[in-house]
C-alpha cells in the first residue's frame, strides 16, 4: 500500500543538457498520521534533490525540487533514469532528535512502502508551437514560473516580467506622490497652528480685556 500519492507519475527533461534543468514533485500524505519519507535514484550523481528525507503532516503535502545537472546525452544510449520514493509511517517510539534516515536504518522492510518514478529524457527541445502553448495565459505564465520553460527560453520570464515591473513602477509613483502631498499637507496644518497659538498669544498680551467676557 502506497502511503503518499506522488504528483507527476513520471519526470520528463528536454534537450539540451547542458545547463541544470529543475522539476517540481508534490508528494501527499492522505493518512490521519505521520508519514516519513526519503529519495533515492539510480544515477544520483546527476541530480540534486531537495529536500531528499522529510516528514510530512497528515493530511498535507510537500513539494520537492529535482534539478537534473550537465551530463552528456547519447541520443543512442539507453538512458534509464528513475527515482524510487519510499516513506513508512513515523514511529511512536521516536527519540529526539533521531533523524529521518537513523529510522529509516532501523525500521523493519515490511514496514517500507516504496514507489519507482520513472523519467523520460527527450532528445530534441520542448517545442512551443506543437504544444500549442501560449506564453502570455496563465497557464504559459505558471509553467515557466515552475522553471519549466526557462532553460530552453532564458529570456522569456524577462519578458513576462517586464509588463509587471512597469506596473509595480507606476504604482511606487503614485505611492511617493501621495506620501509628498500627505507631507506638505502636514506641513501646512502645522504652520497654520502654530500661527494660530502665537496669534492667540499675541492677543492675550496685548489685549486681554477684549478677551474677558
């Protein structure tokens, strides 16, 4: 029995490869306990995960980055790249301060549930045209914020960017704006008291009888 649902079912890499290449992994613990998890490959020096062992709180999830780094790609090589995601349940008896892995290390086999995630790696680079993916809807904004698209288009999160940082400058004006009127403003309310208590003293001084009643 699964004790995490793994999202995607499989990892998918475009050519290039010769820059780092990241993939986001959400692993969900349904179960009304705690569930302990740790990640291995089979090529392991070729990525980087993060983070690799964790506990995740019932009923929550977490999301791991899976960097793919520079290596050289043999389109006629079989290339037979996976992870293998196991988790158990995290013991009663923990001791404080016992890592993920010591219990990993002294749990039972039977008491490991262990699930393969396969990857695919392509030979040619991911074409937007065939996907028909439009980079300006949301869904084109949201698969290169997850670092999908931005190995193979390095300028396009600019480009995406550029719109929003005009209008973030825009909005900074109008903020310093309202802050100068807000500060002469007060500028003025001040001198315009002050004026008024000298006037007022000035009046008691000089003419204090006009002010008895």
């Amino acid at each position: 029995m699964d004790l995490l649902s793994v999202s995607p079912q499989r990892l998918t890499f475009y050519a290039p490869y010769d820059r780092s290449q990241r993939r986001m992994l959400t692993l969900l613990n349904p179960n009304n306990r705690k569930v302990l998890f740790k990640i291995k490959s089979n090529v392991w020096r070729y990525y980087h995960v993060s983070p690799n062992a964790g506990m995740i709180e019932p009923y929550c999830f977490i999301e791991i980055r899976i960097s793919l780094n520079y290596f050289d790609f043999h389109e006629d090589l079989d290339q037979h790249h996976r992870f293998c995601i196991q988790s158990t349940y995290a013991p009663r008896d923990q001791v404080n301060g016992e890592t993920t892995l010591a219990i990993f290390r002294r749990v039972s086999s039977r008491d490991i549930s262990s699930k393969s995630l396969h990857v695919r790696l392509e030979a040619t680079p991911l074409s937007l045209a065939s996907c028909g993916l439009d980079l300006q809807s949301p869904l084109g904004k949201m698969v290169l914020e997850r670092d999908l698209l931005k190995p193979l288009c390095p300028k396009c999160p600019d480009f995406l960017n550029a719109p929003l940082e005009l209008e973030k400058t825009k909005a900074n004006r109008h903020i310093s704006k309202l802050v100068i009127i807000g500060s002469l403003l007060m500028v003025f309310f001040t001198a315009y008291m002050q004026r008024k208590q000298m006037y007022e003293v000035l009046m008691n001084n000089f003419y204090p009888d006009k002010l008895e009643p």
